[in-house]
C-alpha cells in the first residue's frame, strides 16, 4: 500500500532556509553575548555602568567586520597572539 503523501506539505525553499539560518544565527549570538557580558558582571570584571559602553564597543567591532576594516580571523589571531586567548 502506497503511504499518502499530505497535500499542504511542500519542501522548504531558498528563502525559508535562508530565513531559518539567519534566525538562528541572531539566536546564537543573542546568547553569545548574553553569556559574555553576564559572565563579565558575575566575576566583576566589568562594573554595572559600563555595560553599556561595552556593549557599544562589541557593536563598533562588528560594524568594522562587516564593512572590512577587520576580519574575525584577524581578530581571532590578534586574541591569541597579544593576550593569549584561544578561541
């Protein structure tokens, strides 16, 4: 017997991947970030009222990467090299 295949169902298309991947993208930044700057505020690392000017410095940052003043394997290499962060 041959399985019914349902009428309203229709595959995913270019759009709906690309729509589907940016979603996550934003979602795993969002927590990304979110995980970052708390865990700064946890430890003290980073005071209360300057969350905000971090925040606009991770912006600033990004922006560079997206017009192409940087890239992030430039950023990865500067993180290694000069503070010995290995992301």
């Amino acid at each position: 017997m041959k399985k019914k295949v349902n009428p309203r169902r229709r595959p995913a298309s270019v759009a709906d991947v690309r729509k589907a991947s940016k979603l996550a993208t934003e979602e795993t930044l969002t927590m990304v970030v979110s995980i970052v700057l708390s865990g700064l505020l946890d430890r003290g690392l980073l005071d209360p009222e300057r969350v905000r000017e971090a925040w606009d410095a991770i912006n600033d940052k990004a922006d560079s990467v997206r017009k192409g003043y940087c890239s992030v394997p430039d950023l990865v290499g500067m993180l290694r090299e000069e503070y010995g962060v290995f992301v």
